[in-house]
C-alpha cells in the first residue's frame, strides 16, 4: 500500500502539464478563421480545430493589419493572443461592429486598436514594452499589466471612460472628455499626451489619487472638482498643467518632484482641502493659485521654491500653514499677495516683492529675516486681534504704495526692523 501511494505521489508531482501548443497566422486571412493559423512560423503546418481548446497560444504575424471577418472569441484555460513577437511590427484592428473575448499580450513595437464600434469588453489586454493598445471604442476591457514604456490610447471621437489602471504612458485623442472611472487610484508613470480638443477628468471621488511620476505634454486640458485629488511625483521638469475653464479646482494637490524639477500652471487653480508641496518648482506662470484649507510648504528653498512674476498672483485664506513659503532667484515676484488665515503664521523663505495688490486680512505675516518690497495697493489688517506682521532685526520692510488701507500692526515681542522704506506720495503712513 505504502509502495502505491508513493508511485501515485511521484507520478503527480513529477508528470509535467500539458506543453502549450503555438500557432502562427499566414499572411493572408482573417484571424477569426481556422485555416488562418498553423503550427509553423509562417502560418503553415496543422492548423488549430477550434478556439476553445486549453493551453494555445496564437501568434499574429506574418501580416502587417490583420483584421476579423466576424466576432472572434479565444477561450480555454492558459490560451492566448500574442499581437507580434516582439520582432515584427503588427497593427491588429477590431473592426465595427465585431467583438473579441481573449486575453491579448500586445507585444513590442505592435499595435491592438479596437475600431469605434468595436466591442473588446470580455477582453483582458496587456501590453509589454514598447507595445500600444488603442481604445477606440466605447467598451473598456480589463487592463493587465502595463509595461513602464507601453502606451495605452484613448482614441474615440466622443466622450470615454477611463480604466483606472497603472499606466505607462498614456495618450488621449479623439474629442470630448476622458474620464477616469471611480474604482481604483491610478498612476502614469510614463508620458500623459493630451491633444487638443480632449478633456481629461480626474475622479470625483476625494479617496481616490491619479499620481503622475512622469512628465505631460499636449494642448488638452484637465477636468478639475471639488473632490479631485492630483500627486505629481518623479523628477525633473513636469511641463504645463492646462485647466479647463470652470473646472480648476482640485481636493488635494501634492507636488513631490525630486531635483526641483518645475510644474507649471497653465490656468488659475484653487486647492480647497490639502496643498502638499514637498519637493520641486512650481511656476505660477502668470496665473492664479488660491488655497483655501491645510497648506505645507517645502522645508526649505533647497527642497522647493514657487516661481512668481509680476502677473502671478497668491492667496492663502488657510486653515494650516506648514513651514515657510520661499520664492525661486530671480522670481521673487507676486503681482498680487492675499493673506486671510485667521491664528496662523506665513513665514517668508525668501525676499517677495508684490507689484499690485497687497491684502493682509488675517493672520501673522513673518518676514524671517527676508525684505518685503510692496510697490501697489496696500491693505494691513485692520487691528492687531486680526493681523500682524513679524519683525526682526535682519527684517526689512519697504513700502512704495499707490494706496494705503488701514494701520501697520507690528507683533508684539517682534516689532523690530533693519530697515523701513517709505515712498509713498500724498498718503499717510500710521503704524498702530
């Protein structure tokens, strides 16, 4: 008995799975059909008696556009599709109004489109190096894995819903919005390409993050919300976050981007929950930025710096500050500062000079060490229960207003200067 049940050991754990069987395409035909394949490398050989049977693996080559003649579905357990070798270049369509079920590899330097009015929702693709899978339709298949230098393209001329998935790169065309489905978080570690005239929304659910660690590109623009939540990591130059009108807002907004790598605003923007900026250069550009809730600044100017102009304009209206805020050399520049953050403290990094409107409403302005340099309209708070500012001995304040609101509070226990520059003719200058 003992003799018995070791054979029966042996002869299971010993007696290999059934070996896959390949088969090839020939140049001619359409996949769908059996006598297309072969067991040979050029399509020739015993071609497959059905789609259904386990352990198959189909190899489409020999044929530059391959395409079906009618629905196509691969089935069986451990079957499927190759698109390419890796060596030859296949650009494999589903047309309209076909439907395909399979697991689909799209291999390197080869192409899996799914045609507008196409259905490839049974499907599960995944797509290696240098591979692209093409969504032109409005089914969405299951994304498998996507490798780091694969591109996936949302490509329909109307709106689409995104997989949320771990992307390569990822490229939207087409026309109408691009909207990420409220499922998962996402990530794109590659290259995000928005083409003119495409939307790209991120999730209206504030649990859920898209984080970019690579760069973006194209003249497309983003759909902000009240509950969109963006995490720009990697490093080096990010490029131009473009917003759609009536769409710039986001939930959170981090910004990690090591070697202070630059992100550019390309509209206003306003973050209502949480401002984390970590590492990096943001560009203000010449539009707006507004936070309106938690804001963290980097820990020092080596770790990150805001770019201003005389065209970029800042309002924190926070109900946290978290370290100092330190302005890029040479873009020391606001054209307008407002500072409305009842009991908190905004502390300057770096010299500021602000060109137009300066409005201190609440909160305690320190200038650390730093000078502030006010060239326009001149607002202090209006009493010293609502805002002061902070003085040291190394502080220097010079005020060249064309209007003056209210009386300069100086903090108590901080109300020391190096310097105090006054240039402003007709107006009275009252310290309270």
């Amino acid at each position: 008995m003992k003799r018995f049940l070791l054979l029966v050991f042996i002869c299971a754990y010993f007696v290999p799975l059934r070996a896959q069987t390949t088969y090839y395409s020939k140049p001619a035909g359409a996949l769908n059909v059996l006598a297309t394949w072969g067991t040979n490398t050029n399509g020739t050989g015993t071609a497959p008696a059905n789609f259904t049977s386990n352990n198959c693996t189909y190899i489409v080559v020999n044929n530059a556009a391959p395409t079906l003649s009618g629905n196509w579905t691969v089935t069986g357990t451990n079957s499927r599709v190759h698109v390419g070798d890796g060596t030859q270049t296949i650009n494999f369509t589903v047309p309209s109004p076909r439907t395909s079920t399979a697991t689909y590899s799209v291999m390197a330097t080869s192409t899996l489109t799914a045609a507008s009015g196409s259905n490839i929702s049974g499907s599960t693709v995944h797509v290696s190096a240098n591979g692209r899978f093409d969504n032109g339709s409005n089914n969405n298949p299951t994304l498998g894995t996507l490798a780091a230098s694969s591109t996936v393209l949302y490509s329909l001329g109307a709106n689409q819903t995104m997989v949320n998935a771990a992307y390569g790169n990822l490229t939207l065309s087409g026309s109408g919005t691009k909207s990420l489905a409220n499922t998962a978080n996402s990530s794109i570690s590659g290259v995000l390409t928005i083409n003119g005239g495409v939307r790209f929304a991120l999730n209206t659910n504030n649990t859920l993050t898209c984080t970019i660690t690579g760069s973006i590109t194209g003249a497309g623009t983003i759909n902000g919300g009240v509950n969109s939540c963006l995490s720009i990591g990697g490093t080096g130059a990010f490029g131009t976050l473009n917003f759609t009108g009536g769409a710039q807002t986001m939930h959170n907004f981090t910004i990690n981007r090591a070697g202070l790598g630059t992100v550019t605003l390309g509209g206003d923007l306003t973050v209502d929950n949480a401002f984390t900026f970590s590492n990096g250069m943001l560009s203000l550009n010449g539009n707006g930025l507004t936070l309106t809730a938690a804001a963290t600044f980097p820990v020092s100017t080596a770790n990150g710096t805001i770019s201003g102009s005389a065209t970029s304009d800042l309002s924190i209206s926070a109900t946290g500050i978290t370290n100092s805020i330190g302005f890029t050399a040479g873009s020391q520049t606001l054209n307008t500062l407002t500072l409305n953050s009842p009991g908190l403290t905004l502390s300057l990094a770096s010299n500021l000079t602000v060109s137009g409107t300066f409005t201190h409403t609440r909160g305690i302005l320190n200038l650390n060490g730093r000078t502030l340099t006010l060239s326009g309209a001149v607002s202090f708070s209006n009493s010293s229960a609502n805002g002061t500012i902070t003085g040291s001995a190394s502080s220097n304040l010079l005020v060249n207003a064309t209007s003056l609101a209210n009386e300069l509070y100086m903090t108590a226990g901080a109300q020391t200067l190096s310097n105090l520059t006054l240039n402003c003719s007709g107006l009275n200058f009252t310290m309270g």
